[in-house]
C-alpha cells in the first residue's frame, strides 16, 4: 500500500469512527503521543488531547449531531506529515445537502498514520462538481 494510500484510508477510518458515532474508534484514529489540535464550524481551536476528546464525547454522543460524508479527499505526503483536504456533505442528498471545507493532518506512527489535526468550515460549492470526482494522482 503506498503512502498515499495509507493515508487516504486513515481519513476513511475517521470519517467511519464519525458516520458511526464511535468514540473508542475516533480515539484510536488521533495520535497519541503528539500534540493534536480540532476546530469545528464555529468552534474555537482546541488544543490538547483532552480538549480534543471532549468534543468528539459530545458531538458523537449527540442525536442531533449531524451525519456526515467525506468527499473529493485529496492526499499530499510532505515526507512524515500529510494533509487530506476535502468535502464534508452534511446529511441529504448532494442537491440538498449543505457542505464544509475540510482540512485533516496526519503524521506517521510506525507502519500508520494518525490525525494531529481536524478544520472544518462553511463553503459555497457546487454539488454538481462533486460528480463522478476523480482525485489527481499525487506523488
């Protein structure tokens, strides 16, 4: 499996510990023994493990929290980094869902790679852009 393709399946692992309200999955999904940082829509940033984890307590924990699915990720390797940008679709269908920009960093733990970092925020996007998407090949 290339880099890129470990990547892309961490993100997948934190977008599946999110879709299903899985507090002890999105806790594996985050580094451990690095400092990791979040901010939600709206939020200010939270630094810190302990911060970090009380926010997904309560969001995962809340009914009403939204669902969401990623979309166009995109992986760049910056050696023992890499940053996945992509779309989050809030609930609904694509013409009727709204969406976030979102931005995850990794690092590399071992053969893995481990979140240190999740931004998401407001964008004006076309669903229809989201069709069919095939994301670049990067090296």
């Amino acid at each position: 499996m290339s880099d890129q393709d470990a990547v892309l399946f961490a993100n997948e692992a934190f977008y599946a510990a999110f879709a299903s309200r899985d507090l002890a999955a999105m806790e594996k999904v985050w580094a451990k023994d690095k400092s990791i940082s979040c901010t939600h829509p709206g939020w200010q940033p939270l630094v810190g493990r302990a911060e970090v984890m009380a926010s997904w307590r309560s969001i995962l924990g809340n009914a009403k929290a939204p669902r969401i699915t990623c979309r166009a990720e995109r992986a760049t390797i910056y050696g023992e980094c890499a940053v996945v940008t992509c779309i989050e679709q809030i609930a609904g269908d694509k013409d009727s869902a709204e969406f976030l920009t979102a931005t995850n960093v990794f690092v590399r733990v071992g053969q893995l790679w481990a979140i240190v970092h999740h931004q998401a925020g407001p964008v004006n996007i076309d669903p229809q852009s989201l069709e069919d998407e095939e994301p670049p090949a990067l090296n």
